[in-house]
C-alpha cells in the first residue's frame, strides 16, 4: 500500500499580478476578435461568391456596439452591416438618459 502525500492548505487563494490579468485578457480579446473577422470575411465571401468585398469592423460611437460592415471594393456599396443602422439608433437612444420617464407608476 502506497502512502498519500498530503500538501498543506492555502489559507488564500492566489492572487493574479492586475497587469498580468489585464495582459492576458487584451491578447485573448486580440484572438478573439482576428477569429472572428476571420470568419465573418470567410462567409462574406460565401454569400457574395461574384463580388470583391471589403469587411470592415468598428465600434459605433453612438451604441457603444461593434459592428461589421461587408462593401463592394469596387463601388464601395454596403452589401450587409451588422447590426443595422437602425438598430445601433435604438441601442443609442437607450443609452442616453430620457427627458421625461417613460412609465409613471401611482404608488
């Protein structure tokens, strides 16, 4: 019979260096963001097969929202955005704060 080794217990739990923390999560974030465009491009081209298409992402100022839009290099036509302009006008008007309430409650 084999004898269990038994190591002493942490009264804490480690603690993460901020900056290594902070560091690890913009390289996953770069990642992240290189795989996704990767992929948005790949379908891009899988919709639009006849044409030479431009994807391009941003933040919307506005919303706050990242968006992708799909042009024509050519013409320079936007063939797809996602989400649409009138979607980051919602989302932007949510963050502002109203003049007025939009529900009064008799309490």
């Amino acid at each position: 019979m084999r004898a269990i080794e038994r190591r002493p217990q942490r009264d804490t739990a480690p603690v993460a260096d901020g900056a290594q923390v902070a560091q690890a999560t913009a390289s996953r974030n770069g990642e992240s963001e290189r795989v996704l465009e990767k992929v948005v491009t790949r379908l891009a081209e899988n919709v639009y097969p006849d044409r030479q298409i431009e994807v391009n992402n941003f933040v919307d100022e506005g919303s706050g929202r990242i968006v992708f839009r799909v042009a024509d290099k050519e013409s320079g036509q936007v063939l797809h955005q996602s989400p649409p302009d009138e979607l980051l006008r919602f989302f932007a008007s949510g963050r502002h704060p109203a003049s007025r309430p939009l529900v009064y409650l008799d309490v």
